[in-house]
C-alpha cells in the first residue's frame, strides 16, 4: 500500500470521530471549554453545528490547503482564517488543525520553514494540483460556509473571492509548469488586463 494512501486514509479513521490535542506553537490556547463538533473546538448555535457536520473526511484538509495557496500561513492564521471566514460561527481545533498540517507536509502538497518560534507552511506544485484536481468539491464546500456565515456575513461576494483564488491558483500553475514564450505571457497579461477594465465598467 502507498505511504501516502494509508496516511490518508488512517487520517481519516483517526479524526472522523473529532480529534483533540495541545496546539504547541501556542500553549496557553484553552481546551475543553466549549462545545465540541465533529472537527470543531466551538460552534455557536445550529450554525456551528451544522459547519462541524459538513466537515466530512478531507473537507478540512481541502479548506487548509486552500488558505495556504492564499499565502504562506501559521497554523493559528489558519485557524483564525476558518473561524473568520464563518463570521465567528465554528472555529477547527488545534488538535485537528496541527495534525493536518502534519500530514500535507508528508503527502507533499506543503513545505514547512522556520519563523521565529513558529512554523509557516508554504503550498507545493503538488499543493496546487491537488486543489485543481478538487476544485469542484472546494467551491461547493466555501460556498456552503459562506452561506454558514449567515446574512451580511459572507452572502454573494463569497462568489467574486471563489473566482479570485481560481484565478491566483491558475497562474501558479502555468507558471509553475515551465518557461513561456513571449507570445504566452503577452496572451496571459492580456487576458487579466481585459478582465480587470470588464470589471471597472460593472
């Protein structure tokens, strides 16, 4: 059996059942005083609840993955970017959130480099293809906690976010495949250019 596969899978079966531990780039960080969901340390009300149960087995590994994409992050930003993103409604454990980290480390898809006290985790090539090999289940999975944040919260413009990422991750993509001709670049530059004086007229 494939080191990765199992990892994935044995993952799965450990945290399926909601995961618990010390978050150790931040000890003080309390533990046991809320509610806990399938994957989450608090949930407040029947929004939270229903965020811990959609977080079925990979979402948060997907929604994680994502938020690194985004940019280079520590593990408490992650946490901190979940949370926010729900408008305050469910924020993952550190015992979830670290271990994931952990594991996209070992199946490749991020790099881990020192800074400071703490560790900040960097999206790989293999990062980025495995979010555009997912893209479909991570737009319908930010969609649903947009809509999770609740009214004025996240609402519509979650949709102009979705496509901004598409499009931040593309470009790493093809420029992360190879050289490109001059005629390439001049197409792509083009592209955006005209995409950016659409919007301005909107």
């Amino acid at each position: 059996m494939h080191h990765k596969d199992w990892k994935s899978r044995h993952f799965g079966m450990r945290f399926a059942r909601g995961g618990r531990g010390r978050d150790h780039d931040h000890p003080g960080h309390e533990h046991g005083h809320h509610h806990e969901g399938h994957f989450g340390r608090r949930s407040h009300g029947g929004g939270g609840r229903a965020l811990a149960r959609f977080f079925a087995h990979g979402d948060l590994r997907l929604v994680v993955l994502n938020l690194i994409a985004e940019k280079p992050r520590h593990g408490y930003e992650i946490i901190k970017a979940i949370e926010d993103s729900v408008g305050g409604a469910y924020s993952p454990s550190p015992g979830v959130v670290y271990p994931t980290l952990t594991l996209l480390e070992e199946l490749g898809y991020v790099t881990i480099s020192a800074d400071g006290t703490k560790k900040l985790h960097t999206i790989t090539a293999e990062g980025l293809a495995f979010i555009e090999a997912n893209r479909a289940t991570l737009d319908a999975l930010l969609e649903r906690m947009s809509h999770a944040a609740g009214p004025g919260r996240g609402g519509r413009a979650h949709a102009i976010i979705r496509a901004m990422e598409n499009l931040k991750v593309s470009l790493r993509l093809r420029m992360g495949s190879g050289p490109m001709t001059e005629e390439q670049i001049d197409a792509i530059a083009a592209a955006i250019d005209a995409a950016a004086r659409q919007v301005e007229k909107v």
